[in-house]
C-alpha cells in the first residue's frame, strides 16, 4: 500500500488526517505519528497492532510505503474493515491511496 499527499509539510499531514477522524469513534483506537522518515498508524484495542510507512519525499509531496505491520491477534478477523476505514479517512484528508 502506498500513500501519497501532495502537501511537503508533515505536520500538516498529520493536522489534515486529524481533522478527517473527527468525533469518530474511531479516532479513540486510532493513532497517526509522523517523523522525518516514518509514519506509523497503530491500533490499540483488545490489543496492539502497527502499520509502519517508509516516506519518501519529492517535488510532489510526500509519499508513504508500507513497509511492515504487526498485527494482533485479535485483529487479524477485522483487518481488512478496518484498513478500508483507514483508506477513508486518508483519502478524506486529501491523500491518494494506491494498493500494491
């Protein structure tokens, strides 16, 4: 999985992905953190799971491609309902989502 935001500013990626979760319910299990060279999604419910990107960054924007993922057990039965949510809410704060 790939993401890409047009927007160069990793702050501002995070603010936009922010702004997208809202008052979801959501937003309470979910976790975006962005650092120079990283950004990692971790889901904390029942347990911990972790979606970690390698950024690339080009005249563009910046682009994240998945580059590991620890999922937890627990997790394993809804992980592919819960990475279409996260595709939502990426895309709702302005990124474009490309599935490899």
């Amino acid at each position: 999985m790939r993401i890409h935001f047009p927007e160069t500013d990793r702050e501002k990626v995070i603010a936009s992905i922010t702004s997208a979760l809202g008052g979801r319910a959501l937003a309470e299990i979910l976790e975006f953190k962005v650092v120079p060279g990283t950004l990692s999604v971790t889901i904390s419910k029942l347990g911990t799971s972790v979606l970690s990107f390698v950024e690339k960054s080009h005249s563009g924007g910046l682009e994240y491609t998945l580059s590991s993922e620890k999922i937890a057990f627990t997790h394993k039965a809804f992980k592919g309902e819960v990475t279409e949510k996260i595709v939502k809410i990426v895309e709702k704060a302005g990124g474009k989502v490309t599935r490899t």
